[in-house]
C-alpha cells in the first residue's frame, strides 16, 4: 500500500456535499480500546494524567492511528454534558438534578463554560500541536442541546416537566441553548483553525421515533440548533449533526429551517443507508453507511462485499463520507472494522 497523504479539504467537501477527489472515511467516534489493540499499545489511560507529556503521548498516539487508517481529519470531541454539575442522567442514569423552578434557578449556569475551557482546553491545545500535516479534525463541543437538558433532569423527568411545567421545561431548553452557544462561540474563536467540519452528537429518536413530540422538537431544539449552526457558518465551516433514531419526520426542518450541511448516523432496522441518499443526497451531505450489526457480526469478507456495495451505492449522490452507521465502540471486533477500512481503501485504489 502506497504512503496515504491526507488532505482535509475532501471531508470539507463531502460535508458541502459535493464529490471530494476521494471518497473520506469518517467515524463519529473510535474507542481508545479498539485503537490500542489494533496499535498494540497501551495510551488510553494517559488521558487521565496529570503529566503534560502524557497528555502529549496520548494525542499523538490517538492522531497518528487516524492518518494511518486513511483518514483525512481526526475525530475529535469532548463533551459539555460531562463538565456541567451534578450531570450524570444521561449517560450515568443518575436521578435528575433539576425537578422544579427552584432546582432550575439554584443551577450554576454561569460555571459551565469556565468548566469546559478549564478541563479541555490542554486536549485542545495538544491536538493543535500534534495533528499530522494535510489533517484537520472534525467535532468539537460534544453533545447537543437536548442531550444536555438530559444530562440534568433525566428523559423520565423531563417528560413529567413537560406536563407539569410547561414553562420549565421551556426555559430549560433555552437556558442550555444559551450556554451551549456561549461555549460554541469561544470554542469557535480559539480553535476554530484546526476544524475542518463541526458537530455535535444529539441523539433525537429511537427505532420507530423521535424521543419527544415533533411541535417540541421544532420549537425548543431545533430553533436552538439554529443559532449554533448559524455561527458555525459564519466562520465558514460546515455543520455535520450526529443523531440516531428514526428522525424522518423532522429531517425537513433540520434541512431547511436549522440549515445543516450533513447527516451522520443509520441503522438498517430504520432504513438502509441508500434511503438516506434517495432522499436527502442532492441537498446535504450524507455521512456513515455500514450498519453496525454488520460489523460485529459479519466475517471480515461479508463486510467486505457489505462496504463495496455500499460505495458503489453512493456513486451519483452528492457528498459522501464513509464509515458505520454510529461509532466505533469497544465491542467492535477490530478485525470487522479492519475489513471495512480496507475495502473503503482499495475501492479509492489506495
């Protein structure tokens, strides 16, 4: 195999939706466990140091894997939901912090942004530093608004507020948005050069919906989404939105009203990958395509043909970025994620 170059402008130009010169791999997220075993070494662990050079090791070892892999920008996020206090709902299943208007008004709002720069910031400086030449990265601030709002009250509880207190659960919506842009705008100013396309993951549906009402989501989440995306382009960069579920039947507002460049994540259980580009593909960019079951259970020549026919799919349909339907995570077989990596590879003749 021929030393891979990587050039970051063709995942720029798969999120504007246009054909980039190669086809980008892109993944939402890749475990440090299924990178360490693939390396065969151990790093993960040095993210938790308090030693700069550690920290220094670790970023290296994590932006080398993606260049060796044949990928053009670095994944990278850290999340917002993790910094804010007493979170823990979401990804933690912890009670609800806020239940009522005093929990909400006790909150320490103000402290969440000073949080994030404060614990992030060096992760942020180091991938600056260590980022191979020709990449750039692709996240940013993780989490989006809804995900954040649960982080707090808990998805139980915040369905109780919403009959309960209807101006709660409103003002719950609005004052995360207002953080999560305040965080957004900084980030944007300070690191928005080592960014090729930005995103945040918010996962606003399951197999068969959306996770709250439509009218909810158009009118407190997405009407939030709006301004984030808006000042994302105004430094000239594409918005990419990373949300699983069945979102069908608020695409359109996601297109047309909050304005997004590109879509990432599919599941085949809701609809192949080829549906999202019938659909969507001469409007936005459509990122993913091997449904994750594939990957974990399917031998690494079955993966193979699944990943060739998938681009082979993809020819014709505006900008596309390959790579799973969700991410990476630590129960991934190396070997299936190897397979799709090669496939995508020897399809752009690598």
């Amino acid at each position: 195999m021929k030393e891979f170059v990587p050039d970051y402008h063709n995942l720029i130009n798969a999120a504007r939706n246009t054909t980039a010169d190669r086809i980008p791999l892109y993944e939402h997220i890749v475990s440090c466990g299924v990178i360490e075993k693939i390396l065969g070494q151990k790093f993960a662990h040095l993210f938790e140091s308090s030693d700069i050079a550690d920290h220094r090791h670790f970023m290296t070892c994590y932006c080398d894997f993606f260049k060796l892999m044949g990928y053009d920008t670095v994944s990278w996020e850290l999340c917002i939901g993790q910094v804010m206090p007493f979170s823990g709902s979401l990804g933690g299943h912890k009670p609800g912090h806020i239940k009522n208007c005093q929990d909400f008004e006790e909150y320490p709002w103000d402290s969440v942004e000073t949080l994030f720069f404060e614990k992030y910031a060096v992760y942020f400086d180091l991938l600056r530093e260590c980022m191979p030449a020709g990449m750039k990265a692709v996240g940013g601030p993780g989490n989006g608004i809804f995900e954040c709002v649960q982080e707090i009250t808990g998805y139980e509880n915040l369905c109780m507020i919403s009959f309960d207190d209807p101006q709660l659960y409103a003002d719950l919506f609005a004052k995360v948005g207002d953080v999560n842009l305040g965080i957004w705008k900084r980030f944007l100013k300070e690191y928005g050069d080592i960014y090729a396309v930005f995103r945040f993951g918010d996962d606003l549906g399951f197999k068969g919906s959306t996770l709250l009402p439509l009218n909810d989501i158009r009118k407190h989440i997405l009407s939030q989404y709006k301004r984030i995306v808006d000042e994302v382009h105004s430094h000239d960069k594409p918005f990419l939105l990373h949300s699983c579920g069945c979102i069908f039947d608020v695409m359109e507002d996601i297109i047309e009203t909050v304005g997004i460049d590109a879509k990432h994540s599919n599941e085949d259980a809701i609809a192949p990958f080829s549906t999202w580009l019938e659909k969507y593909g001469d409007r936005i960019g459509n990122f993913g395509g091997i449904d994750m079951d594939v990957l974990c259970q399917q031998t690494p020549d079955q993966i193979r043909d699944y990943t060739l026919d998938i681009l082979e799919q993809s020819e014709g349909h505006g900008g596309v970025a390959i790579g799973s339907g969700n991410s990476i995570a630590d129960y991934v077989p190396p070997e299936g994620y190897l397979a799709m990596i090669k496939a995508v590879r020897e399809y752009r003749g690598d």
